[in-house]
C-alpha cells in the first residue's frame, strides 16, 4: 500500500562497506523497487559493488562515494561545493547507512536538499537474535514500507556455457577478508581431492579476490588442472553470472559467499567466529557447518557429509 510517507520518484540509498555489507543491504533496494517500480534509484558507494545493484535491476546508477567535493560534507560548516548541492536536491527520498556519529553529513545534505532523509545503521549489532538484512530494513519499515523481501536476491544474465568445465560445477571461496575465518587450505586440499575422485564429471570453479592469492595458488596447483577453473579479481558482476551456473558452493563467512546465495546457489558455509543469527547468508537454499569458533575443529569428514546432504550428487 503506497501511502503519504512511502511515495517517491527519485530515491537514493547510501552504502558504503564491504562485498558482503552491500549484499545485505539488498532488501532496501527490492523494497524501493516494489514500491516504486518506475523511480529513480540511485546508489552512492563503491562502483565496484554497487554496479551489483545496477546490473540487476534495483537502481539506475552508481556514484562513487570517493568523488571529488563529497568530502565537504563529512565536514561541519564547509561550504558544499554546488555540484554537489544539485545533485542531493534532485532526490524526495534518501536513505543512508553511512557512520556519521555526529550526523555532520545528514545536517549538510538536509540543508541543500528537501529530501526525506533517514539514517540507518552502519553496522548491524551482534548478539541480538536479529539477522544484519532485518536490521538494515529498519528505516523503511519505520517510515511505513510494506517489507516483503527479507533475502537479498540479485538477478544475473548468465553465458551461455560455465566458465571451462562441463556440469555439473562445484564453486569454492577458499579464502575471506580475515585468517581467523578461513579453515586450513591442507583440509581444503584434502576435501577437494576427495570430492573430485567420487565424481568423475565434477568441474570446479575456484574464485577468490585480492586477499586471496596465495591460497588459491597452493590450492589449485595440488589439484588436477584440467578440471579446475580460477576465477581471480575479477569484475563482481562477471563472478555473479558464473556463480549463477554453478550446482553448488562452499566457502568461508565472506562477501562471495553471501553474492553466491544472492544469485540463488545453494550451498555451505565454514562458519567460524563471527555470529551466524546475524551474519549468515540470507538464503534458504544455504546452510552453514561449524565446530565452534576455531575452524581448525572442523573436519574434513565434517565437511564432506554436509556437502552429501546438501547436494546429493557427490
């Protein structure tokens, strides 16, 4: 139901963070989308991860928060440059979920804009028994969206054939942004060997990103060659379309893993140290496996029977 409060016809939602922030934040954007199906939405961020949300569908264009001038308004009073000025006051509604203790930049932007400004949390909070994707829905609710979409889901145009291997294909994040998540690259081996001998016709597909090389090198090269793919830093979008071909994934508490469940794999994540009720991917189709903090504890036996009942294809 569109009401007073929930109509708009140009919409901008500010997100900066990592892969797996973003991703999160994807139910705002499908809420704004349901709501206004023929609105401007805009995303000011990272271009790299919000052209997620361009090439899917749920805004029409990403700025980056790194532009020259913006700084200006992180700043009590500066003078903001009119670029800048004109471009907030094209928007009615603005949505922002950047840390701005002293709501410096929420004070800037209200005063060169007539837009509906409301501020959500940078960071979701732990320990509260609510997932990160409900909490950043909050500002819509509290300004009387009607909130159906709880999963963040992004809609990808797949090539026409996986990235090298036949099917079916199993995908791998070997790595995250912290060692304390990763489970040891030997059980990997070990895990991943294993899964290749019992299924002769299994392709992988190995992507990881900057913090990721040497693991994915000892990784790949124990493995057999003419089986294996290595997607590495490549464009998000492009890890999209070819997360979307595969059967099945595995990896750690990352943004990769929370962009395979966006596009609708199913799969397991390693959980370690980090609080699943609010950080877990978003998804029906995934579970996560975890022996405690300390993902040395789990098994590689562990591992492999969550895949079995996951899949089923092994």
């Amino acid at each position: 139901m569109t009401t007073e409060c929930t109509r708009f016809e140009n919409a901008l939602v500010i997100r900066g963070g990592a892969i797996g922030d973003f991703i999160l934040t994807l139910p705002v954007f499908q809420t704004l989308r349901q709501a206004a199906p023929r609105a401007n939405i805009e995303v000011l961020g990272y271009p790299r991860i919000a052209s997620l949300a361009v090439s899917s569908g749920l805004a029409q264009r990403a700025v980056s928060i790194e532009s020259r001038g913006l700084e200006a308004f992180f700043v009590a009073g500066a003078e903001l440059p009119d670029v800048w000025s004109r471009y907030f006051k094209q928007f009615d509604l603005i949505v922002s979920f950047l840390f701005d203790p002293h709501a410096t930049f929420s004070k800037n932007v209200e005063s060169v804009s007539g837009a509906r400004y409301v501020s959500g949390c940078y960071r979701p909070a732990d320990g509260v028994k609510r997932h990160a994707s409900d909490q950043l829905l909050d500002p819509l609710a509290a300004l009387g969206f009607e909130v159906t979409e709880h999963e963040p889901r992004l809609s990808v145009d797949a090539p026409d054939t996986n990235p090298g291997c036949d099917s079916p294909l199993l995908a791998v994040h070997p790595g995250s942004g912290s060692e304390r998540k990763n489970w040891p690259i030997e059980a990997w081996g070990e895990l991943l060997g294993r899964l290749l001998r019992a299924n002769r016709s299994l392709g992988l597909a190995i992507f990881g990103g900057e913090a990721d090389g040497e693991r994915i090198d000892r990784l790949s090269s124990a493995l057999p060659p003419e089986r294996v793919t290595v997607s590495f830093e490549q464009p998000l979008k492009e890890v999209a379309m070819h997360l979307a071909l595969c059967a099945f994934y595995i990896g750690h508490d990352s943004g990769i893993s929370h962009l395979a469940a966006a596009v609708g794999c199913r799969g397991i994540v390693l959980w370690g140290p980090t609080d699943p009720d609010t950080w877990r991917p978003r998804s029906r189709r995934f579970d996560i496996i975890t022996a405690g903090p300390d993902l040395r504890d789990l098994t590689v036996d562990d591992v492999h029977d969550a895949c079995v009942r996951g899949w089923g294809r092994i």
